[in-house]
C-alpha cells in the first residue's frame, strides 16, 4: 500500500502503518488499469471470457464522475482486450487504451504524454507485484495500488478532488474530444496555421460568477506552466474579488467545431484610476498549442487602454512558467521593474502593440 494516509509507497523500506515522509502529492488526474486479473477475473486472451468485477466497475464510475480518468496499460493484444471493454459497456470510460508486450512503465509514460498532465498525478492498479514494482522503479512519482484494493480506491484522499466541478464530470469527454482533434491535425497535411483556422475556435470571455468560483479556484490549483504569477485563490477569496468593484475576475471557455474545451482561462486584474494591474493570467494546458493565452492577453490590454487605463502585469517566476513571460513580452509588455523574485511590466500606451491576427474570435458575454 503506498498511499501517504494509510503507508509507505511500495517498494520502499518503511513499516507498514508508519506515516509516509513523502510530501502531500497532488489529486489523481489520471488511474492507469492493468486488466487481466485486475478489472476482471481472467485472460481474455486465452479464451477466457470473464465478467469486470463489480466493485472494480464501481470505482471507475465513482472517479469518472469526479473528474478522474482512466486508461489501460494491460498485456495482450488491444484489438482482444478493447473489443471486452466494448462488449461490457466499458471502453467510453477509458480515456487511452495502451495494450501490448513491452514495459509497463513505458505504456504509463505515453499515457501520461498524451493526456499531458504530471507524472505525479498519475496512478496505477495491477494485481501483479512484479508489474506495480516495474512501474514504481521506474516512475517514482506513479502512486501504484494491488488490485484488491480497487473498491476501496473512492475513500482515499488522493483520489478525492477538493471540489466536484460540473466541468469535473465533463472531463473525460472533453479529453475524447481532445483525442479527435489530435486526430484531424495528424492527418492535416498543410502548415499548422492553416489547421488552425480549419477549427473555427471561438474564446467567450465574461465575468465570473458564483457558479464559476470552483471552477476558477480548480485552475488555480491545478494549472503551473501557464501561470504569471504561480498564485492560488480559494473560493472565499475568488467570491471577495468578484465583489469588489476595485477588481475584475475574468474566465475564459474555448470552442472549436470538435465541440467545447471547457473552461480554460482565469485573469484576476486590479481596476485603478490610470492603469489595470493584471495580478494572474492562467491558461490550461491543454490549450496551451492554440496560442489562446496571447488571445485573452491582447483582450485585456484592448479593454484597459479603451478605458484610459496603463496595462500592467505582474510576474514571478516559479520554474515551469517562463512561456507565460514569453506571452507577455510579445503581446507589447516591457520589463519596468526586476526584482528578481517579481517581475512588473507594461504597455506603453503612447505605442500600443500593433494588432494581431489569431485564429481565434472572441466573444464577451
């Protein structure tokens, strides 16, 4: 058992029942299942037509509904083992199938590249010792669980999201939707540009209200590379900023003709007499190709020098964000103070930046 409420991860020298001196990992986004002997009593492969165990079928309800995904890094043949899937009503669940004869640990990372989240948000069922200990040697961020412990899953804090969001329930199907997207842009054979403005994207910016706060307060915790300032509100701050009239809290869903992204995009800006302090910009990564950051950034600076008002962001760098600096500089922001720790930059607006041409149509609602 390696989960940090109730033991060590597996593998490694500690007693069982002695607290883990790991520090708290992050929510699991992503459960990776081993299948024979794991999701069902058998191998489908050798003739066996086994029925998924009930609680096992439980817990991937559960954790759909919370957001969690799931994929598959199982052994065999995937024509075999995603035709069983289909035949119990199982293969919409599952977000990325990865069957086959190489290493586990090699399936769990293209799982993880491919649905682009952090290896340690990531986690890994197996009824197989040898297959979980494969894994944990060589992914050390991957949390792996046995198999019996598959029921039992929903009650641990790891796979318990601090918010249920309507967007939560929503994310495998955003994700699927995702995979078809992918799937057109392989086979476009023009300049990326040209796909691009193929997918009719279309970024609604509005005030956030108080149905969006756990949404919002959900990007904030979960969203690091495209982050300005690396900044987290809760929902009693995120509810005082939509109140103050000093504020403005903005938030951000993209559209495209694939269907919705969900909502994908926060600014919190400061409203003064003679400038608009943006005190966080995010973005997820999961638009991060669209260049829709650069898009919600040249919208910002629009309003603000439309109301008299001196664009100003603030930046401070946390290791993984510098592609947000690099968003700013290009969208006409100049350095006016380094400190180190923090950045503050500006728009002239005697020499405002030049309009941009993005695949992308905004509307304010």
């Amino acid at each position: 058992m390696n989960a940090q409420t109730r033991g060590p991860r597996e593998g490694t020298a500690a007693e069982p029942g002695t607290p883990s001196a790991r520090a708290p990992q992050p929510t699991v986004k992503c459960l990776v299942w081993d299948l024979d002997d794991t999701l069902w009593d058998g191998v489908v492969l050798e003739g066996d037509a086994p029925v998924p165990f009930a609680a096992a079928v439980r817990t991937v309800h559960a954790l759909d509904r919370r957001g969690i995904l799931h994929a598959v890094a199982s052994r065999g043949e995937y024509d075999v083992a995603a035709g069983h899937l289909a035949a119990h009503g199982l293969d919409t669940l599952f977000t990325v199938l990865e069957v086959g004869w190489g290493a586990k640990s090699r399936a769990v990372e293209r799982i993880a590249a491919e649905l682009n989240i952090g290896l340690d948000t990531v986690a890994f069922i197996d009824n197989d010792a040898v297959e979980r200990a494969e894994v944990a040697a060589a992914l050390p961020d991957v949390r792996c669980y046995p198999a019996h412990e598959a029921e039992l899953l929903p009650s641990y804090a790891e796979f318990t999201p601090e918010f249920l969001t309507d967007e939560s329930a929503q994310r495998r199907r955003l994700y699927r939707t995702e995979r078809r997207r992918k799937a057109a842009e392989a086979g476009h054979t023009g300049p990326p540009a040209e796909f691009l403005a193929s997918l009719d994207l279309v970024l609604t910016v509005r005030r956030a209200t108080g149905a969006d706060l756990a949404r919002a307060h959900e990007l904030t915790v979960r969203t690091h590379q495209l982050n300005t300032t690396g900044r987290t509100f809760d929902l009693d701050e995120l509810r005082r900023l939509c109140e103050d009239p000093g504020h403005e809290v903005l938030v951000a869903g993209l559209t495209d003709r694939f269907g919705s992204y969900g909502t994908i995009g926060l600014a919190v800006t400061a409203l003064r007499d003679d400038a608009t302090v943006l005190e966080l910009l995010l973005m997820s990564c999961r638009v991060m190709s669209r260049g829709v950051g650069a898009v919600l950034i040249d919208h910002i600076v629009t309003r603000s020098l439309a109301a008299g008002r001196r664009p100003v962001a603030e930046f401070v760098p946390t290791g993984v964000n510098r592609q947000m600096l690099v968003t700013l500089r290009f969208s006409g922001f100049a350095v006016v103070e380094d400190a180190g720790d923090r950045m503050t930059l500006a728009v002239d607006p005697n020499h405002p930046p030049p309009a941009r041409n993005h695949p992308v149509r905004v509307v304010t609602a």
